[in-house]
C-alpha cells in the first residue's frame, strides 16, 4: 500500500488485541505517525520499536488510564508531538470476575473507569481536532458483553453496554461532521485475559483478525462506515 501520513492513537496497545492492532497497522500503512498509550512503559517501548522497525513514526506514551489528570496530560503531550489524530482506537479495558454480590464498589468503579470513561475522556479531549479538520476514524473496543450480559460479570458487562452506548452517541453526534466512527464487539480471543485455561487455542480467535476488521472498515470509502462488527469464535461463545 501506499505511504500515508496518518496518525493513529491507540490505547492499551501494549500487549493483546492493541498490540495486534499497532503491528497490523504499521505494515498495512508504513510511515504513519503512532501514539501508543498503556501502563507498561516497557512493553510499551518495546512495540514502538518494532512499528518503527516496519518504518512508522512510532511513540511511547505510557499512562495509567485510571487516571483522569495523567490522562489529560497525556493526550496533550500526544497532541503536541504528534498533532490531531485521524484515527483513535479506543482498546485499553479489563476484565475482573464478580457478581452483585461479590463485587465491591471499588472493584466497580476501577473496570468503569478504564473500560469506559477514559474512552470519553480521551475521545472528548482528541476528537475536537478531528471536527474541525472535518475527518477522523473512532474506534472502540466494545464485547460481546456489549449485548449480552453473563453471569458473574457485572461490572464489565456495564462498561461495555456503556461503551457501545457512548459509540453510539459519538455517532450520532458527529456523523454530519465527516467523523466515523465503528464499535468492535468481539467474543473470546486469544489474549492474555485468558492466561490459565485449559480450552485450546484454536478455540479462540486470534488478536490478528480483530486488527484486520479494524483495517477493513478503515480502508473503505469515507462514504461509508461500518458501525458495529459482531466477531465470534466459529465454535460460538465461551
């Protein structure tokens, strides 16, 4: 593909399904500009080196999502080197096990935070570039979970309801705009989520493929935007 000058922010891309999209999208796309944001500074030089490695513009930027000063300084450090993105891929979540009975408020409010208000945040305080260029990508990083509650899941079940709702909005808001804006709600993949089970990997989906799906919507006409994909493992859920 041709060399592009695009701008990509990705969260929690430093490992899982954000890593997969960073090294998908550096070769997809050589030359591109990259902010890369997660807590592992680490992990997280260590991707920028291997985008930069395919030729991308590829910077570190590590931030505890969780919290909301870090988060404000961090996108406008981002926007400072890197300038307004056109595309934001809003990844970084988390997933704790518990149900109303066993879940504590701050257990709550912690997958909350990282799995749906520092996607607001971080999408309030980038996408006002985006508006005034009259273009830009939005992607989240939604679930299965965004439609279908599982027991024992209630906090993160919430955030994602939350999040594909938040997509939603986004969408409605600014799609005169020239904005698009897509919700990925993929089912079990093979990220370190799921360290520890015994179920094989092919029953999984791998990373790669949700970093294609990302690609895919992304490379159509500005004519067109995927709003929602629905990925799940060919076996069905887990």
């Amino acid at each position: 593909m041709a060399e592009l000058t695009e701008h990509i922010v990705i969260t929690g891309a430093s490992r899982g399904i954000g890593a997969a999209v960073a090294k998908s999208w550096c070769q997809s796309f050589p030359g591109t500009r990259m902010s890369l944001l997660a807590r592992s500074k680490a992990e997280l030089e260590n991707l920028a080196a291997d985008c930069q490695d395919f030729g991308a513009d590829a910077v570190a930027f590590p931030c505890d999502l969780t919290d909301s000063e870090a988060v404000t300084v961090t996108c406008r450090m981002i926007l400072e080197k890197n300038g307004t993105p056109t595309v934001l891929v809003n990844n970084a979540g988390m997933y704790q096990p518990g149900g109303i009975t066993d879940t504590s408020f701050i257990d709550f409010n912690t997958q909350i935070q990282l799995n749906l208000t520092s996607a607001f945040q971080i999408t309030s305080l980038l996408i006002p570039g985006m508006i005034k260029n009259g273009s830009g990508h939005i992607f989240f990083m939604g679930s299965v979970a965004s439609l279908f509650a599982y027991p024992g899941s209630i906090a993160y079940n919430s955030a994602k309801h939350g999040l594909l709702g938040l997509a939603r909005s986004i969408r409605e808001e600014t799609k005169g705009q020239g904005i698009r804006v897509t919700s990925l709600l993929p089912g079990a993949t093979l990220t370190a989520s799921w360290s520890g089970t015994d179920l094989p990997e092919q029953r999984f989906m791998p990373a790669a493929d949700i970093a294609a799906a990302i690609i895919s919507a992304y490379t159509m006409s500005d004519r067109t935007v995927v709003e929602e994909i629905l990925l799940r493992p060919q076996l069905g859920d887990i």
